[in-house]
C-alpha cells in the first residue's frame, strides 16, 4: 500500500529554501499548454505535426523537454544568452528526461537574432520576451532571423500583453500559489516611450520575501507595430490568436484566430508568423 504523504512533515517553503527557478516555473510557465498550441497552430497554417522547435529565450528551457517527450522523433534547439537558467534547466528538468530525450535537445547560449544553420518548423518566443528589444529596427531584425531559422514553411509564435492596466504609473498583482505568494509588480511606464519595468517578487509564509526574483525592462509592444512589422519581415501572414471569455468575462484560455477584440484592461494573446 502506498505511503500517505503527511502534509505537516513537508518543510515550509522559506527565502532561504526556495530556487527562484523552480517558483517562476510554477508561477508563469504552463510548458504542456504551450506544446499543444504550437501543434495546433502548425496544424493550421502547414499541416502535419512538426517535428523540430526553436524556442528561443529559453531560460531553463522546460518548453524543450515538454517538446521532445511529445514524440520520439521531435528534437528542439533551446536558444539563451544567460548560461545560469540553461544550467538549471539541465540540472532540474532534462535530468528528468530519457536518455534518449535528453539527446534530442540542443542548447545554444547565443542572441536569438543570430542564425544557426537549425532550420525549425516551429520557432516560438514566450512569455513576453522579445518585449527585450526597445527599437524597431532591433526587433525587425530579430523577426527577420526567426523567418530565417524557419525551414520553407513553418510558424513563428510569439505572446503578448497589453491592456489599458499596463498603461499605469505602478501596479501590484498577488497571486496565492502552493507555498508561496506570486507578486507581478509594475514598476513604471512610460507613455511616450512605452518602456516599462516590471519586477516578480516571491512571498513566504514565514514573513521572508525573494524580491526582485527577475526584473524586466522591456517596451511594452502593440499588436499592430508587431504585426506590421512580421510581414515586413517576410511572414505571409501574422494572425492573432484573442482568448474567449468565460460568464464571468474571464479569460477561458481557449484562444482563437481574430480580426477584432475586446478592450479588457489586461489581456494576453498569441501572434502567428506564417512562412
Ligand atoms: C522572460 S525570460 C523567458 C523564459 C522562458 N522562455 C519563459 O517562457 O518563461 C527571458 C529570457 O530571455 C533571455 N534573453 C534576453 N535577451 C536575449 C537575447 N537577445 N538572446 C537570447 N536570449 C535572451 C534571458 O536571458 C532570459 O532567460
């Protein structure tokens, strides 16, 4: 008979006993739902399943290991600057994987807009990051060189945010996780530059905090600079992917191609390139 877990025994979560990896994973990352909606997009615009990813400003890469252990014939290229998260991923999340998974999964510690001869069905950017780049011309290279690292046809898939709540001075967003309190602090934004800090805190129930876990100094994009800016960089089309709402008004995380959306004061969407 299986053991039950005693939850009083389990140590409570403390500053000094957390990995801020692991909480962001936990707090921001959904890599199985990310999988799923690149197959279902490829699905859409290519056909057939895909079988070679580029998931660049991978961290710690947890998109990669979801990718290769959805088909043994899926291998994925995880693109970073900063070896720290590359060595966290390998240490937590690939040691965790088949031998033969784990084979299936190149790392390049390398800017995202160089090219490297991996030519992928998918290319895919999440959680905001290309929000990095603060220039035009940075971030049309940038999507010039994902349609590069594109074979002949395949998609690109980017997230975004936005809504009128970005458009503050400050604002602070707690949520109750296992353990431990996710905060989503915005620091500041600029209206005439769109530039934006925005802070992840961690908070423990003994009263201990992780603060400034990450910070992000980003431009805070629009969907139509990103979509014009994906077919001048060679996309054929760049369809936006808008959530439904639930009877509540709440995101119901189905998300579906669209011309026209609500206002919600705090929305998060996908963006296709199709090459
Ligand atoms: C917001 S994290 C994203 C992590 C993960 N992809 C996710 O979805 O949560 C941004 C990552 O982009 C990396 N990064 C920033 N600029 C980059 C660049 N020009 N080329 C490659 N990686 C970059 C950072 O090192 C960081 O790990």
């Amino acid at each position: 008979m299986a053991k039950k877990k005693n939850k009083k025994n389990k140590p409570t979560l403390t500053a000094a006993s957390a990995d801020r990896h692991d909480l962001y994973l936990k707090s921001v990352q959904e890599p199985s739902f990310e999988v799923e909606f690149f197959d279902r997009v490829y699905g859409d615009h290519v056909g057939g399943k895909p079988k070679l990813l580029r998931e660049d400003f991978c961290g710690t890469a947890a998109v990669c290991c979801e990718w290769v252990k959805a088909g043994d014939e899926r291998t994925a290229v995880g693109v970073d600057l900063d070896p720290d998260p590359i060595e966290w991923g390998k240490a937590n999340l690939m040691n965790k994987l088949s031998d033969a998974q784990r084979e299936r999964i190149i790392f390049l510690e390398d800017d995202v807009r160089n090219l490297n001869g991996h030519k992928a069905d998918v290319v895919a950017a999440q959680n905001f990051s290309f929000y990095c780049f603060h220039d035009r011309k940075v971030l049309l290279e940038y999507f010039q060189a994902a349609h590069a690292n594109l074979t002949d046809k395949g998609v690109f898939v980017l997230d975004m945010m936005g809504g009128s709540e970005c458009f503050q001075d400050e604002s602070v967003e707690t949520t109750n996780k296992a353990g431990f309190k996710y905060v989503w602090e915005l620091d500041h934004f600029d209206p005439i530059t769109h530039r934006c800090l925005y802070h992840i805190h961690f908070k423990f129930k003994d009263g201990t905090k992780l603060p400034n876990a990450f910070t992000y100094d980003w431009r805070l994009w629009t969907l139509p600079e990103v979509r014009e800016l994906l077919l001048e960089a060679g996309f054929s089309e760049a369809v936006v992917y808008w959530e439904g709402a639930d009877e509540d008004g709440e995101g119901n995380g189905e998300f579906e191609p669209a011309e026209h959306g609500d206002a919600d004061p705090s929305w998060i969407c996908y963006v296709v390139g199709v090459k």
